[in-house]
C-alpha cells in the first residue's frame, strides 16, 4: 500500500534527521496499522495516503482511491482516536 510522506524541512536546528527519521518511521507504522486491511469492496483496490506536514506538527492526510466511498472510509479511519 503506497503511503508518500512529504515532509517539509525543519525550520529549527533542534530537530535532527535521526529524530526525523523515528518520527516518520512511527507515523508510517500507525498508518499501516490502521489502514492496511482496507480494500475497496467494490473494486479491490488500496488507498494511497500522502501525508504532509512538518516533524513536531498536526499533519494534512490525504487520501486518494478508486471511488470516493472507499476514500471517504479511509478518511474516518485515519482520523479515529
């Protein structure tokens, strides 16, 4: 299942590419974890989520797929708590 990260470049020295690299790693594992099951019932297809944003920040998800019901569904799963 395709997930691209588009992750903007830190704007503090603070935030090194090590913590970078464990933050995205967790991100994508949550993602995965949420959404890996999901197929669209109709066509069979997965999602692909692109998410963008910067490391310490909210983060903008989104969603594309092979039907706007199966994208609406992903949408809702990824935003449960």
């Amino acid at each position: 299942m395709p997930i691209i990260l588009e992750i903007l470049p830190a704007t503090d020295a603070r935030h090194e590419a090590a913590v970078e690299a464990l933050v995205l790693d967790e991100l994508r594992r949550r993602i995965r974890k949420r959404i890996e099951l999901m197929v669209c019932q109709v066509h069979g297809r997965e999602p692909t989520v692109t998410v963008r944003g910067r490391v310490g920040t909210r983060y903008d998800y989104h969603v594309t797929g092979c039907c706007t019901a199966f994208v609406r569904s992903v949408k809702w799963r990824l935003e449960e708590d």
